[in-house]
C-alpha cells in the first residue's frame, strides 16, 4: 500500500508443500518478496483464533516465518487485531465477503481478484453443480488490503 492505496497483490500457493518444509518456502517467498519491494514496514494480522491444534501450526508458523524475514531484513513489523480490521467495513464482526466488497468498493477492484474464485473441476452427478461453477472464494487478497488499509486508518491518518 502507497499513500493509503493497493499497489499489487495476489496469492502464493503452498498447499502441495508439507510441515516443514512449508514454513521454509513461506520464509523464503517473503524475504525475496520484502527484499524487491522493499516496503517501509511489514503490516500482520495478528493471529488470536484457532479451530484446531493444525490451524494454530499454520497460521502460527506462517506469521513467525513473515516476521523474521522481516526482521532479518531490517524492516518493523506491526500487528492489527482482527476486530480492527473488520471495523474498517463499519462492523466489528464483518465477515470476509463483507469485508472483499468494501475493499473492491474502495478501491475499485475486481472481486475475482481480491476474492479468488476456486472452481469445480467436474460436473456433479446430479447436476448440483457443474464444472467451472464456483465452489468457493479465497478471501486473502482482500484481507491483506483491509489489513493494511486499517493500518493506514488508525496509525498514519489516525482516524480509526
């Protein structure tokens, strides 16, 4: 984000990489991405909800990884709750659709962009769906813009 707008975005897949291994491809990609780009600052949401102990491994994990990329390149990294976040829509319990349509709003988006459609790859047997229907959205493009929107809003205009 530039003068409190989205420069780029997008998604990095990692679900063919397994435990560990993951956590050193997610370093990697982040201290090559910080490295690049070269931003002022690295802007997290802080995790604070798990549904399961693997949900705890990965998110965990995944922001340790981005913060010491960060760190062992030099630049502060700072932490939005996600009711922070959220209260950027005007709700403090906005869901990630609500949140993707604000962001696209905003900042006149594509929604297929910051809400990554995944797609049935085959027709259903009974026709409840079929192939190239949508199966459902990927919400972290939309929620890397929120987060760093609701950074820019609270602590450089100081309006949140």
């Amino acid at each position: 984000m530039q003068n409190g707008k989205p420069i780029d975005f997008g998604v990095r897949d990692y679900s063919n990489i397994k435990m560990p291994h993951v956590l050193d491809a997610i370093y990697q990609d982040t201290f090559r991405l910080i490295e690049h780009e070269e931003p002022d600052m690295v802007v997290l949401e802080r995790p604070v909800h798990f549904k399961n102990a693997n949900s705890v491994l990965a998110l965990v994990g995944a922001y340790s990884m981005v913060t010491l990329a960060a760190l062992h390149l030099g630049k502060p990294v700072e932490g939005i709750r996600p009711t922070e976040l959220k209260l950027q829509t005007g709700k403090g319990n906005a869901d990630k659709e609500t949140v993707a349509f604000e962001m696209q709003m905003l900042f006149d988006l594509d929604y297929d962009e910051i809400a990554v459609p995944v797609l049935y790859k085959l027709n259903h047997p009974k026709g409840k769906y079929k192939a190239g229907d949508v199966k459902e959205r990927l919400f972290d493009p939309s929620d890397a813009i929120a987060l760093c929107w609701a950074y820019h809003q609270k602590f450089i205009k100081g309006v949140a």
